[in-house]
C-alpha cells in the first residue's frame, strides 16, 4: 500500500494545476480527462492520437497528437508550456483480428512491432519533452496506465507475449526515469497504474469470464486512480500500483 505521508506532501484541493492527458478518446482516458475537468482550479489538456477529442465542457483543450511521432511531441510541448501532470492512457491489445497470442506459435512480428509502437514509445517521447514542462514545478507526477500482467513476477499464466512485452518495457521506461528525474526535477512522482480490467473496447473481447464485481466502468476506474495519483508523494516515486493503491511486484 502506499505511505501514509504528511498532507502537506501532496497537493490542495484548491491548487491550481495542469494535466495532460494522453490518449483522451479512450474509454479511461475520457473518464479522466472529464473527472479532472470537474475539479476547481484544474486545467485540462486532452490529446487523441487518431482522432480529435470533443467534449462538452470548453474549458477542455483538446488537440490531436500522434503521440509516437516525435516532431508532432515535441511542436505540442513547444505550445503548452509549463505542466504539473502527465497522464499516458494511450494504449493496444488487439488490432482487428490479431488478438492477444495464447500460443508463441501465433506470434506476429508486424503486430508485436505496432504494439511496443502504441504501449511503449510513447512514453519516452512525452518523457524527453516534459521534463522542459517541469522545470520549476514543485513534485510534478507522470504516470502511465500500464497493465498487472506486465508484471514479470506476477506473469502465473503466459500468454499474450506482445502486449505483457510491451508492458514490461513500458515499467522499465517509468523505473528508469524516476530515477534520472530524482536527480534533475523538485520531488517528482513517476509512476505506472493498473487501472483493472475495464469494460472498453480494448478489453471488450476478453470481458466474458470476468466476474461482475471485477469489471470496472471507465468511470469507477478512473476515479480510483485518480485517488491513488492524489495520494501518490515523493516517497512513491519509481512505483507501480494498481487502482487500489496496493503495490505490484516488477
């Protein structure tokens, strides 16, 4: 579970701030970007990678951002100036009728390459572009969703080699970073979150042996992690979490 730390090491309900969210026209990353929205004094930028997000309130800024070019990453930051959050929902399980491989027999290079492009690179590229949105932040947070089953310690099944790989490097991007952040930015807090399974399109096909009480809404996901962001402190930089703050093994 996470620390119980001071109050004063996380911030006010008041405080002003700044997130953007990645990958805003799925499912959780709606939920999100419409959560934050609703709070007093937050400001909410929200990108898609394919396609403009739209949403009712206008004081949403919505761009479009392929966030696995790095020109686009870099011309968004040049634009949004300073930040306090990044929040990267983006991510792949399946593509058409490539699902998941059960089997290394099904194993797809093409799909495995789209995959690691989707669940992983963006998260260096934002990376290399906010930690400029940082600078002179006090303990900005940067998490991204990331998923139990990229946990190798807890991998009991096999299975579905190219999403718990891209996973996987997706840890090690977030392990790796808190640890260069620590020594360059004012208490950062980087993170990964399991946000449990979530009745989306990207979990749609594999949704049928889930029981009830086990499949979140978009919704009920994104409003526990955004409880496990608000409670993350300094303390929990370098970690990963699931929705329910409890700790999850590498």
């Amino acid at each position: 579970m996470l620390e119980q730390t001071k109050a004063t090491d996380r911030p006010r309900a008041d405080e002003s701030r700044t997130t953007l969210v990645v990958g805003a026209t799925g499912g959780i990353g709606r939920a999100l970007v419409e959560q934050l929205a609703a709070q007093p004094e937050h400001t909410v930028i929200a990108s898609g990678r394919r396609a403009l997000p739209t949403f009712a309130d206008e004081r949403i800024r919505c761009e479009q951002l392929d966030v696995t070019d790095e020109a686009a990453v870099a011309d968004l930051f040049s634009r949004i100036g300073a930040l306090d959050q990044v929040i990267l929902a983006q991510g792949l399980l399946h593509a058409g009728k490539q699902l998941p491989e059960k089997t290394i027999r099904r194993f797809d290079p093409q799909f495995f390459l789209e995959t690691v492009t989707v669940n992983t690179l963006p998260a260096l590229l934002v990376a290399k572009y906010a930690a400029q949105a940082f600078k002179g932040v006090a303990s900005p947070r940067f998490v991204a969703l990331s998923a139990r089953v990229g946990s190798i310690t807890d991998n009991h099944l096999g299975g579905w080699y190219s999403y718990r790989a891209s996973k996987a490097a997706l840890n090690m991007v977030i392990k790796t970073l808190a640890i260069e952040w620590q020594r360059i930015l004012d208490r950062p807090i980087v993170a990964a979150l399991h946000p449990g399974t979530v009745a989306t399109d990207l979990s749609e096909p594999f949704q049928r042996g889930v029981p009830p009480e086990k499949l979140f809404t978009a919704e009920y996901s994104a409003d526990r992690l955004l409880e496990v962001l608000g409670n993350l402190t300094p303390a929990d930089n370098g970690g990963f979490f699931a929705w329910d703050g409890a700790a999850i093994p590498w």
